[in-house]
C-alpha cells in the first residue's frame, strides 16, 4: 500500500468512531513528551566516570555499540 495514493473508502472513518482512538494516542505522545522532558532535566547536570558511562546515553561518543 502507498502511502501516497488516493485513500480507498475504507479508510476513511467517521470522527466519532475514530476519537477514542486518536484521543488515546494524543495522551500517550503527551506523556513520553513529558517524561523524555524529565529525564533530561534529571540527567543534565549527571557527570559519568570514564567507562560507566550508560550505554544508551547519546552524549556517549559509542552510544550506538551493542554487546
């Protein structure tokens, strides 16, 4: 399916059987915007020791490296 073609009638639903759902959505997006607000409030002033840095930390020059 292309994201770009013309929406086929079936995806088009009407807004009360949809609300719920994007209401939902909305809330969650509200919440992790909120938290990641958070955390990096809580981490910005955190000072890791050479070696312990957390290995998903982006500001960790391997952030990306797996084990």
């Amino acid at each position: 399916m292309d994201p770009y073609d013309d929406p086929a009638p079936s995806d088009i639903q009407p807004y009360e059987q949809v609300r719920e759902g994007i209401t939902r959505e909305l809330r969650h997006a509200a919440a992790r915007r909120a938290f990641i607000t958070w955390l990096d409030q809580a981490r910005k002033d955190v000072e890791y020791a050479a070696g312990h840095e957390h290995p998903g930390d982006p500001t960790h020059q391997d952030h990306e490296h797996r084990h």
